[in-house]
C-alpha cells in the first residue's frame, strides 16, 4: 500500500480542495501535485496573481495564507500507476475529512479536483457543505478550464 500526503489546513481555511490520491511523481517528490504537467500550483498562481515557489514549506505556506485547505480522499491505496480511472479499481483507504470541516475550521466548500474525487467523497460522506467537482488540473485532462477554478475560487481571492 502507497500512502498519501497529510493534510494542510488550520482553523481559518476556508476552502477544501479535495484530489484523488497522489501520482508517482507526487509520491517521490513527497506532495501534493508534484507533476510539472499537473496545472494545480500554476492555477492557484494565476488565481491569487502571486508567485509560489518550488518548496513544500512555501506551498503549505502559501495554501494557509489564502485560507486553502487541501487533502486527497484517499489516503491509502495501491495504485501502482497514476491515472485516476485504475485508482477505482484499487484496494484504497478512505480519508477522515471531519476534521477538516466546521467547527475545527471555516471551510464554506468542497472543491473536488476531478470527478474521481467527487464520486468518492459524495459515495462515502454525508456533506452539508456545498461541493463542486472541477476538471481535474492533471495535464493529460483535456477538458481543464482555467475560468471554472477561477470563478470557484474568486471569493478567496477577494477576502485576501
């Protein structure tokens, strides 16, 4: 079994951005979208017009200052490769997202970084919060739209 990343969140995250699970590439460089083709860290980049750098410690900084948390529904899994349609056929474990939702934060809503993040958190949880599944950032995803996580994530951008 391959284990994921923890999550990064504090009290005042706002957001939940939910992946599926960590790619090879993530895996071996030891974060969340590690891939140079993933278009996560350009997106959110583009989004807050700020530059993030290439260290896992400027990430998380990065995610908390814009009040982001971010987590993968599965925590556990093994998933040899990366692509998403073959993690549904794998033995994985689910994440414990409760932590991660009012009271022990401010999260309003639930992104999910494609569809296979979505079928797995809306088949697994009862949310009351509102949840929107986006076309995953991964770069072999052709029908990943930039303006969809920009109007998702514009009232982050206008609190901070």
């Amino acid at each position: 079994m391959f284990k994921g990343f923890e999550p990064v969140f504090d009290k005042n995250s706002k957001v939940l951005i939910l992946g599926s699970f960590p790619s090879v590439i993530s895996r071996s460089q030891g974060f969340y979208y590690g891939n140079k083709q993933n278009r996560f860290w350009k997106m959110l980049s583009l989004c807050f017009q700020e530059e993030i750098s290439e260290s896992i410690e400027s990430k998380k900084q990065f995610l908390l200052k814009h009040n982001i948390a971010l987590y993968d529904i599965v925590t556990e899994s093994n998933l040899l490769g990366s692509a998403d349609s073959t993690l549904q056929k794998s033995q994985n474990k689910i994440a414990n997202i409760n932590n991660l939702l009012p009271p022990n934060t401010k999260v309003e809503k639930i992104i999910c970084n494609g569809k296979t993040a979505y079928n797995l958190l809306v088949n697994n949880f009862n949310i009351t919060a509102p949840v929107v599944c986006l076309p995953s950032t991964s770069g072999a995803n052709p029908r990943y739209k930039f303006e969809t996580w920009q109007i998702e994530l514009e009232f982050l951008v206008n609190k901070t």
